[in-house]
C-alpha cells in the first residue's frame, strides 16, 4: 500500500470538530497524489466530537497518516504552524479538514515548489477558474472581500486571495519565518507572506471553494477581531501587541456602551448622577465580558473563577480610573491644553488597566 521511502510532501490538516470528514479527507489525499511520497498530519486541538480518536484509527492502518493532539489549546494558525514544523519533507501543504478545498488543486501548488519555480503557492479563489460560491452567506463574501482589500494594502505581493487558507510552501523558507510569526487567529498565510523576505516567489492557482457539508464553520467575530488585532500589530512593525490593539478597541466598545447606557437611564428618568453609575456599570460589565471571551479568550474566566477575577478587575479599572484623571489634571496644570491632557490620561488609564488585566485578571 505504501513505499518505504520517507515522505516528501507533507499536507498539514488543522482540524477542529471534524469527526466526520477525516476519513473522506484521506481517500481523497490518495486518489490525488497518486504521483506523490506524501504523508497528512492533521493538528487536532482535542475536539470534543473525537476527530483524534478517528484519526489514531485511519493511522494503525495506514502509515501515510499522523496526528498532533493538542491538549488546552485552541488555534487554526498555531496548528498550521506546529504541523509544518512536524515535518522533516521538503515541501508542505497546508488545507482545510472540512473538505472545503479541492484536494485536486494541491499538484498544481507543489509542482512548481518541487521544480524550484516558486517558494510559496497560493491556491485562490478570486483567479479565472476558482470560485468562491462555498462561502456560506453574501455576508461571508462582503467579509472576505473586505479582508482582502486591507490585506493588499499591506502586503508587498500582489495575492488576489491573501486570506486563502490553503498553500503550500517549500519547508526551508518556512523555518526562515516561523520566529516572525504570532500564530493567532485564521491568517496564516497574510503572516507568512509578510514574515518572509522581499525575495521570495509567490504564485497562485485557481481553486474551487467548496460548500461545507458536516460539521461547522469556527469563523467568529472573535476571529475577525484577531484579524484586525494582527494587521494593527504588523502595521506599528510588532512593538504593539496584538492583545493590547484588541484590549484598547474593547475600551473603546465600553466607552460607547457607557454613553448608551447613560442616555437610555436618563431618558427614562433617572436622575443625572443615578444614570452616570448605571452607564459605568454597564461599560464595567460589557468590558469584562468582551475582553474574557475575546481579548483573552484563551485564559477565559468560567465558573468559580469569574467573581474573583471580575471584581479584581473592578478594583484594578478604578485604580486605572484615578490614574487618569490624575495625569489629565497634571498635565492640564503644566500645559493648559485640555485635548492633550485627556489624551495623556486616557493612554495612562488604558495602559494600567492592560497591565492590570494581564498580570492579575487573566494570569
Ligand atoms: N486545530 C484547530 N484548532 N483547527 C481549527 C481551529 C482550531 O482552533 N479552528 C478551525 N480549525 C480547522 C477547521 O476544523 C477546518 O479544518 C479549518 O481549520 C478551517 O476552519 P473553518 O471553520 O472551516 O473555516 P472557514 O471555512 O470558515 O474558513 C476558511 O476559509 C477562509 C476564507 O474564507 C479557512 O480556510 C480560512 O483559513 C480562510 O481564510
Ligand atoms: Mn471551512
């Protein structure tokens, strides 16, 4: 069934929740690369549906198959990174384990990488002859279009389809990379391409984007966020963590959400100060809220663990208020500019709330 020869291309599979479609991934992997010495490593982060058990079995018969489980981690670019640096073959494939990715494209990603024509082959959407009607809504195909254009904004390559998730890459460039790369969120390849230098030769190739038939998307808003988190990092050159970008545009929600609710306590009679503590008790809750589920959505806060670290931040924001209304009024006093010395203050209180949050609330 196989050679004994090691493999040379190595297909990189992160996987969440699909039990389903392994299997079917697998069939599909040799009727394709029949010309191929190729292995799959699927990067399963310990699904609750026993995608690793279903792929523990496919490997006790067939030796092509591995897997990496790993266990309290959660991660579509972490995966994609660790399953690359799994491998000892000289080209790698990455794709989805959804069967959304038509795993006939994935001889025209390598050829070129194996004859040494390009470094990076991109398989997309948007060239004549792929397609993207697997895109679940039209709100998917305004995000993703969306996405793109920001992304060729900053991308010195012109990619028509920078966010595609399935690639391969000539493994030596790869280690070039990987210590550039942060590895959160869905963009593995917008981070490769910016980590990799000016010399590098990427192409694309069309590709169709299939529907998704089992089990479901893990696109959320927390992954678009993360997305937008990543761009700012990369565009202020790395010095500006993403987590930071993502905990200050959360600020920014509570400060709306303080007004909101100010005006609707208002409105409804509650006189001036009453609705004033209202409207922070809202911003207080949403922001703790937002920035459990997103901001640090992977050291989350649940049961027992959540009244200790909400009112930690509570005490923590409050210090972090003070702070800023002490510098505002320090620096007012020396400069006399009233923007510039709220300005100070704000950033004074953002950054004492970030590190309050980081060090205490979400250890
Ligand atoms: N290990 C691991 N951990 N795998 C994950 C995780 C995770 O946290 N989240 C998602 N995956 C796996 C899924 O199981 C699937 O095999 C693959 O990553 C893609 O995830 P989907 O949830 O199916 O993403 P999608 O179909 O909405 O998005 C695809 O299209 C986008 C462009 O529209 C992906 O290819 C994206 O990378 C791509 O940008
Ligand atoms: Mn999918």
């Amino acid at each position: 069934m196989t050679s004994r020869l090691p493999a040379d291309l190595t297909v990189v599979v992160p996987c969440y929740n699909e039990v389903l479609n392994v299997a079917p991934l697998v069939r599909a992997l040799d009727a394709a690369l029949l010309q191929r010495r190729w292995e799959v490593v699927f990067v399963d982060d310990h699904s609750p549906d026993g995608t690793a058990q279903a792929v523990r079995e496919l490997a006790q018969q067939d030796p092509r198959v591995r897997i990496i489980e790993r266990v309290g981690r959660r991660g579509l670019s972490s995966a994609v990174i660790e399953g690359v640096l799994s491998s000892s073959a000289p080209v790698v494939a990455v794709m989805d384990g959804d069967l959304q990715h038509d795993e006939t494209t994935l001889n025209k990603l390598v050829a070129p990488i194996f004859s040494g024509d390009a470094d990076i082959m991109v398989a997309s959407r948007h060239l004549a002859g792929g397609d993207s009607s697997g895109l679940a809504n039209r709100w998917r195909h305004l995000l993703s279009q969306a996405g793109i254009r920001l992304a060729q904004i900053m991308l010195p390559y012109p990619l028509t389809d920078p966010m595609s998730g399935f690639f391969a890459v000539r493994r030596e460039l790869f280690d070039e990379a990987a210590p550039k790369l942060v590895g959160s969120g869905f963009k593995i390849l917008l981070e490769l391409v910016l980590s990799v230098g000016r010399g590098a030769r990427i192409a694309e190739a069309p590709s169709v984007f299939r529907p998704r038939l089992a089990g479901e998307s893990k696109l959320s808003p927390l992954v678009m966020f993360q997305f937008l988190g990543m761009l700012v990092e990369r565009a202020c050159g790395g010095w500006l963590p993403t987590r930071f970008v993502v905990f200050a545009a959360v600020g920014l929600i509570g400060v709306l959400v303080n007004l909101a609710a100010t005006d609707i306590a208002r409105f409804s009679g509650c006189e001036f100060n009453k609705a004033q503590m209202i409207g922070m008790a809202c911003a207080i809750i949403a922001n703790f809220q937002l920035n459990n589920r997103i901001t640090y959505y992977d050291r989350r806060l649940k049961g027992v663990r959540w009244w200790p670290g909400f009112i930690l931040f509570v005490a923590g924001c409050s210090l972090g208020g003070i702070a800023n209304i002490g510098v505002a009024q320090l620096v007012y006093d020396s400069a006399g500019h009233w923007t510039r010395s709220s300005a100070a203050g704000a950033v004074i209180g953002v950054v004492w709330n970030y590190v309050v949050a980081s060090t205490l609330v979400w250890r």
